[in-house]
C-alpha cells in the first residue's frame, strides 16, 4: 500500500531537481556567470516542468531563444512547443506596443510627458533583440502635476478605473499613479512613481524627467528613464512587488547590471539620495540567488549592506508576512517630511472615499481592522 507514494516522490524528485537547475540556467541565459545548461535533450517530464514554469515566470523568450541558438539541445517536438508559445508571446507584446503607441499619442496631445518604463522600453533597450523580454501590461511614468489630467485623458477615452482614488488630491501627491482598463481590456499603469508606501514617497520625481533615453517603436520616438534609473526601477519592482517575484524580473535585474554598462557609482549615489541602498541590495541579492550567477562586485556589496533604521522598518511593509497595501501606506508617514503633509497624509487615508473603500476594503469596517493590523504590523518588533 505504501510503494505507489513512494514512488510517486520518487518519481517528483527525478523530475523536480533538474528541472528547477534548468528554469535557473535558461531564467540567466545569455549573462556572464550563467549556469551551464543540459546538453542533451530534457525527457518530456521535465521538458514539461521547464515549459510550465517558463510561462507563468515569462521567460518562455529565454527558453526559445537557448532552444534557437542550440545553447539548449531539444527533440523537434519541443522545438515545435517553444517556438508556438514564442510566437504567441510575441504577438501579445505587438498588441501591447500598439497600445502603448496610442496611449502615447494621446497624451502627448493633451500636452502631458511620459516615459516609458519596463515592458516595451526594457526590451528594446535593454536586450539584445525585444524578442528575448516579454510584457503583460503597458507602464508609463508621468508628473505629479498631470497625473490627474493624464487619468482623466485615458477614462475621457473609454478607459475605467479600477480602483478609486482614496481622496481627491492624494495620487498626484502621495500615490504610486492608477491603473486604467481600456475598453479592449488592455492596462494601463500610469505611475507617477516607482512604489507605493515608503519608498515611492522618497524618490526625487524630478530626477526621472531630467535624463532620458530615446527609443523608436514603430513611427513614434517615445522617451525611457536613463539606464541608471532603469536599474534602479528594476530594483523596485523585484524587491517591492511581489511577495516571490517572477524569474523576469530578477533578470530584468542582472540584465541591466551585466550585460550593459551601467554608472554602478550613479546608480548607488541616487538610490542612497532616494534612501533605498536597501531595495537595491535586496533586489540583487534575490536576482543573483534565483539565477545562480557567480558572484560580482555588485552582489558582494549586495550581501553585505545593512539598512539604516528607515530602511528596515521600511522593508518590513513590503517583505514580511503581514505585508499589504495597508501596512505599505500606514509605513509612508515615516517618509514624509513636514507635519502638514504628514497630517494631510494621514488625514486622506482615515477619511478615504466610499469608492475607494468598498473596491480596495469591502466596507469601512473591514478598513478600520486592515488599518489598526497594518499600524501595528508596521511597528515591528521593539
């Protein structure tokens, strides 16, 4: 009775353990310190684990572009599979740079800058072809000053917002940006920065519109963040955003610092101005682990930085079990100079809108709980 669960785990291990050494090598293909990959075909059990995992990590590029370069040898059935699901993905990314193209249009006709961030722009710049980096969304960076005219432009299109805003004034002033659905189901994110809560409420905004990097996509000259702030913005979104962020982004990580030349002293100097050495150390040391790459004069400062106070304290809304919208927000207070603004702060998230607050909370007093949870979460251990 107990043979067939032990084979059975028995049969999970075989498959597991070489699978996640190739997701690792095919996630760093290409960089300087990769993990070599198999030099034989992967059986279809583990074929079949290395594809899953690929597509819900993005990298389903990567594997392709191994698989086309003969860096990953595979049966002709693979070849077919990988080139199948390369394909799709890329006609997802056409149909996502048309509509970053369109929005782009329309705002520049409302008078309203943008810069273009991760998705499109990362490819273009960032890789040796747009082909090796796939996207799910459309992310553009505007003012302060013309969030709110730029949101109003893409709803005024037939856009809808998904989450209201907690009070009137606060995006343009505190908030991460919104994220708008097109009518063809298509999202846009329009940030005014790179984070919500503590560390998007420390960047110099103004920094990120002062040096820019041109690309062309299709007949339209649109504008990215220098490569330093790229890199930095790449930091963010590994270190803030997802509990366990996906292989893409920690090689959006690696790919900025190794594969082009990056102003690493620039990069650090900013990041310390915006006090986050930590998200940077942090998104680093994540990248270098998952993609087993060998260590560099990055990842050694990574591993051996430590946060002031403000950084760990910060850190623990985005990194610790209990974190959430709410304890990101509740840590912002710290981040805000000035007692007007800390109260104007405050007093916006006590008195949030029924809107805001039925879509993001499902009731004020579920808010109310979320809120007390999340202040004391934010205090952390004495």
């Amino acid at each position: 009775m107990n043979a067939s669960p032990k084979t059975s785990s028995a049969q999970e291990a075989a498959v597991a353990g070489p699978a996640q050494a190739a997701t690792r090598a095919i996630a760093a293909y290409g960089l300087p310190g990769a993990a070599e990959l198999p030099t034989t075909p992967l059986d279809a059990d583990v074929w079949h684990r290395v594809f899953t995992d690929a597509t819900r990590e993005r990298t389903i590029p990567l594997l392709a572009i191994a698989v086309a370069d003969a860096g990953l040898p595979a049966t002709p059935d693979q070849k077919v599979e990988i080139t199948r699901a390369h394909e799709q993905a890329m006609r997802r990314c056409l149909v996502l740079d048309r509509a970053l193209l369109e929005t782009s249009a329309l705002l520049d006709a409302a008078g309203i800058e943008t810069r273009a961030l991760k998705g499109s722009a990362g490819a273009h710049l960032d890789y040796p072809d747009p082909s090796w980096r796939a996207y799910g969304d459309v992310d553009l960076l505007v003012g302060s000053d013309q969030l709110d005219d730029a949101i109003a432009a893409l709803i005024a299109a037939g856009g809808r917002r998904t989450v209201p805003e907690i009070h009137p004034g606060f995006d343009r002033r505190f908030g991460k940006g919104a994220c708008i659905v097109r009518p063809d189901a298509i999202q846009i994110d329009v940030h005014r920065t790179f984070a919500a809560g503590p560390f998007g409420l420390t960047i110099d905004l103004s920094k990120l519109f002062t040096d820019i990097t041109p690309f062309v996509l299709g007949d339209r000259m649109l504008s990215a963040l220098d490569r330093e702030s790229r890199f930095l913005h790449a930091c963010y979104h590994a270190a803030l955003g997802d509990s366990i962020p996906r292989l893409t982004a920690l090689r959006d990580v690696a790919q900025l610092s190794l594969a082009n030349p990056l102003e690493l002293d620039t990069a650090l100097d900013r990041a310390r101005a915006w006090r986050a050495e930590s998200v940077v150390a942090r998104a680093v040391t994540l990248s270098w682990d998952a993609l087993g790459l060998e260590p560099s004069p990055l990842s050694r400062w990574a591993g051996s930085y430590q946060p002031d106070r403000f950084e760990a304290r910060s850190l623990r809304a985005y990194t610790s079990d209990a974190r959430s919208y709410a304890t990101q927000t509740a840590a912002g207070v710290a981040a805000i100079p000035g007692l007007t603004a800390k109260a104007a702060y405050v007093r916006a998230l006590v008195f949030a809108d029924r809107g805001h607050v039925a879509a993001r909370d499902g009731g004020y007093t579920k808010r109310i709980r979320r809120g007390w949870r999340a202040l004391r979460n934010t205090a952390g251990p004495r």
